[in-house]
C-alpha cells in the first residue's frame, strides 16, 4: 500500500476501471485499506473523489 501511495503524488496521471477517463491527482490519502483519490479529469475539468482499494481498481 505504501508503495501505491508513494506513486499518486500531486500531479501524477492515473487510469482506473472506476474512473471514466485520466484524471491528474490533487490529493491522495489513506482511509484504512483504500486510499482517497481528489483529482481532476484531463479531458472534461471535472473533479473526482473515489475512494479505490484493490477490488475497486487501486
């Protein structure tokens, strides 16, 4: 988990089967085993807030 944290610093671009396009991280922070995703999508400007773990598609 640490090292999937590590990899979501501000401004990183992820891809997530959750998410319905990239989206360039604002914050991440840990909620327990997930992590909370703040982040904005690159092609529409809109905000995203999911909260991923392993079956979610972290």
């Amino acid at each position: 988990m640490t090292r999937i944290l590590e990899s979501l610093k501000p401004g990183a671009i992820v891809r997530s089967p959750v998410l319905p396009e990239p989206v360039r991280i604002i914050e991440a922070r840990t909620i327990g085993q997930s992590v909370k995703i703040i982040g904005k999508g690159l092609n529409s400007g809109q905000f995203y807030e999911p909260i991923l773990n392993a079956e979610k598609g972290l």
